[in-house]
C-alpha cells in the first residue's frame, strides 16, 4: 500500500498531471490533446541563455556573493540555483512568484538550475517567495545584487572591450496599486507609482538602476546611481560621455562629470537669458516658407545663476511648415565638435527610452506588486539582470540575419520553442520544433556564444 501511494505521487510530480483522460476538440474529433508537464516544455530556447550564462560566468557568482542566512542542512536548493530559477524565470516571462508552483516541474527550467532540480523538480513557489523576499532582502545580498550588473557588464567587456562608453540617464514610472510602501502621486505621470532612475550604455546593457519613491524629482539620488559606474571605468582607457534630459541640468553633476574627465551634452530648459542669446534666430523669417523644415545653430556662453563658471551652450532653432512659432532646443556641453553634431550626438539619447521599453514589455520590469519598499527593490534589481542577460544575447550571440530582433521578438521566437524530452542511458535529448529559429540559426547562435568562452592560454 505504500509502494502504491509513493508511486502515484511521482506520477503526478514527474509528468505533471495525473491520470486524467484527454481533452477534445469538436472541429475534428480525431484529436485529442494532452498534457505532459515534464516530459514536454514549451521554454526550451532558454537553453541557449543558460549557454550563454555559462559561457560569461554570469549566476555562478552568485555563491561567492550571497549571504545564505539559512542554518537547516536539509537544503535542496541553494543560492545560486534559486537565483537562476528567479533570474530565467523572468527572461522567460514568468515574472510573478507564483509561476513557479508549475514552472518548477518544467524540464528546461530544471536543467537551468541544475543539481537536486534535474532529477526532483525545481523550488516551489514558497521556497522562491523566501528567497526573494527575506535572503535576497538583507542589506548585503541587496547590496551584491545592486552591483552584480555592473560585475556583469565588466566580464562582457572583458571579453569585447569597448573603444568608448556612452551613459545615458533617465527616470521611469512603475504604476503601484493598493497600500504599497514609497507609493505616491507623481504628477507629470498623472499616476500612483514608484519613479525608478536607469543608467544605460549604448549597447543597451544597463549599467545600474535604482528603486524610489513615486513623489521624487527625476534627478534625486542621482549619485548613488551615477558614481559606482563612473568608478568602474576609470580603470579603463576609453572616451567617456553622459547624455540627460533637463531633469539633470544641475550644476553638482557638471562639476562631478568634468573632473571625473567626461564629456557630456545635457538639455538645458529655455529662459528669457538664453532665448536674448539667440533672438535674432526667433524672428520669423522674411518671405513665403518653404514646405521643408529649416534649422539653424548656434554658440554662445552663459553662466546661470548657481553656476560657479560659463559654459558652453548650444542651441537649435526649428521652423515647420504651418506652424507660427519656431521650436527651441538649449544642450550645455564641453563637447568641441560643431554646434549640430553636438545635437545629433544628443538626440540618439532616445535610445535610452526605447531601451526602457522594451524592459517594460519584455521583462515586465514595473511589476513590482510587492507591500514592503524593500521587497520592490529585490524585484527591480532581479527584473534589471534578466533584461541585461536578454540584452546581451542580442548584441554578442545574435548572427547577422537576425541581429535586428528585439527583447520582445527574442522572446517570443528564440525562447519559446516547444521541445519533447527524451531520457536515455547517459543523455537527454530536448527535441526542439523547427518553425521560427530552425537548426541551422541556433547552431550559429550557440557558435558565437562558444567563441565568448575564455581559451586557455597555450603553455
């Protein structure tokens, strides 16, 4: 009788499902449809992100870096697989604790996390919950987890050292509901939220990120963003920029980019002063306008107020067509190129929000449901790796024909590939469809992961 039950219950553990007969369909009854929880998984282009985790050195870390507070010694999983399973969870889109109630018996979500989970199941849904909630939510391991994309980052350029980096910082709205700590009105969003800060690269990686209240200017604590980054590339020779909008028009940060050697190129909100300063470029001009739009330049200096010096300050004048007033552009910098590269150089900092985009689509990184603020914070930083780890399968995996893709295509047509799980004596086999990625891209895919790989050098 015992043999029995313990039998039943592996049934139900390892399949799935339990015995249940299958389901039917009515526009052809030769149909039926059923369900094999372990033995078929619908995730199996996860894989190649586990390749690529691999390959960098990227979770692995996690055991030097986090403190694990739990004395039991009957552990099944430990900190770094129940990071991987919170980290390719979310990349996956399985960004809610919950999920892992059925994402734990999924066989390619056992095999990313490795050990006890690739015979057993992977942690259940209270065993991620305390993970995220109370191990990860101490001060050191929120404090290794802040760090870790910028550890991340390093290793990636370790291996394609960059010839110059380019910071861009902007603010974000992560809409809150019910009785959260932090939450708060913001105006400009018209919304209860949080106000999170992101720092980007140009390559889309993101360089650090911070958690605040929604209520906050969109500059506040932009030091405990801005500085551990500018520390980490001091150590490298390359040309250094930071791009911002008019929120980071503040003299403190002019004065920490200038003698930390950046050059930078922030938007300056008009004035009576400046606008005096390019007044012969307001008047309307004489004669019929053309159908095109005309755009004109210029230089000057200026020293606001609470500025300790003058500056250089650009500014660009637009006339559209039909339209009775021209529109203004103001950009401080200590760039020496010509006044309309230095707008051009500005105006790619929108890549910065379209960078927070497809993080909001992709990652779903405004899902931050929790009640206490410094669950939040856990949940952001988790959100920010699996966007980073995304991120770099596209810009050092992807082959050229499908470089293009975004976070969100990759997703959808990479990541989720429905696969049959085959157990043999020594091997598994994950039997992958061949619709959107056939075997020939994947094969390139998992080659430019393995060329990532550090080669021993040769004695």
């Amino acid at each position: 009788m015992s043999y029995t039950h313990q039998n039943r219950r592996a049934s139900r553990h390892l399949a799935g499902e339990s015995k249940k007969p299958p389901l039917r369909v009515n526009f052809d009854r030769r149909l039926k449809l059923e369900f094999h929880g372990s033995r078929i998984t619908s995730d199996a282009g996860l894989l190649a992100y586990r390749e690529l985790d691999d390959a960098l050195g990227l979770t692995k870390i996690a055991e030097d870096v986090f403190q694990d507070s739990r004395t039991g010694k009957n552990g099944c999983h430990g900190m770094t697989g129940q990071f991987r399973q919170s980290l390719f969870g979310r990349v996956g889109g399985y960004e809610d604790v919950n999920d892992a109630e059925r994402l734990g018996r999924d066989p390619t979500m056992r095999w990313i996390v490795g050990g006890k989970a690739v015979e057993r199941q992977a942690a259940s849904t209270s065993q991620m919950g305390r993970f995220e909630t109370e191990l990860l939510a101490s001060d050191a391991n929120l404090e290794a987890l802040t760090d870790m994309n910028g550890v991340w980052i390093d290793r990636v350029h370790d291996r394609r050292p960059p010839k110059m980096i380019i910071l861009d910082m902007d603010s974000s709205v992560s809409p809150t509901h019910g009785e959260q700590e932090g939450t708060a009105y913001n105006g400009h969003f018209g919304c209860t939220c949080y106000h999170p800060l992101f720092l980007f690269s140009q390559f889309g990686d993101l360089e650090r990120c911070s958690l605040r209240p929604g209520n906050v200017h969109s500059a506040d604590g932009w030091r405990n963003v801005l500085e551990p980054v500018v520390a980490r590339y001091q150590e490298r020779n390359l040309r250094r920029y930071f791009r911002g909008d008019a929120a980071f028009a503040a003299p403190d940060i002019y004065a920490f980019l200038e003698a930390e050697g950046f050059l930078y190129a922030i938007r300056l909100k008009a004035n009576a002063v400046l606008q005096e300063c390019i007044a012969h470029l307001l008047t309307r001009p004489v004669g019929r306008p053309p159908n095109h739009v005309r755009r004109y330049y210029a230089n000057f200096s200026y020293q606001a107020g609470s500025w300790n010096k003058k500056r250089r300050v650009v500014a660009k004048v637009e006339w559209h067509p039909g339209e009775l007033y021209p529109r203004v552009g103001f950009i401080v910098t200590n760039l020496s190129r010509p006044a309309e590269r230095v707008v051009t150089f500005y105006n790619h900092r929108g890549t910065a929000e379209q960078f927070i985009k497809e993080g909001k689509n992709a990652i779903k990184w405004t899902r931050l449901s929790c009640r206490k603020f410094r669950n939040n914070e856990v949940r952001l930083q988790l959100h920010a790796l699996a966007y980073n780890l995304a991120n770099f399968m596209r810009t050092l995996a992807l082959p050229k024909e499908v470089e293009h893709w975004s976070l969100t295509t990759l997703r959808e047509k990479l990541m989720k590939i429905g696969a049959k799980v085959v157990n043999h004596g020594r091997y598994v086999t994950f039997q992958l469809a061949e619709v959107a990625v056939p075997r020939e891209l994947f094969q390139k895919i998992l080659s430019l992961i393995d060329d990532l790989r550090r080669r021993p050098v040769p004695a």
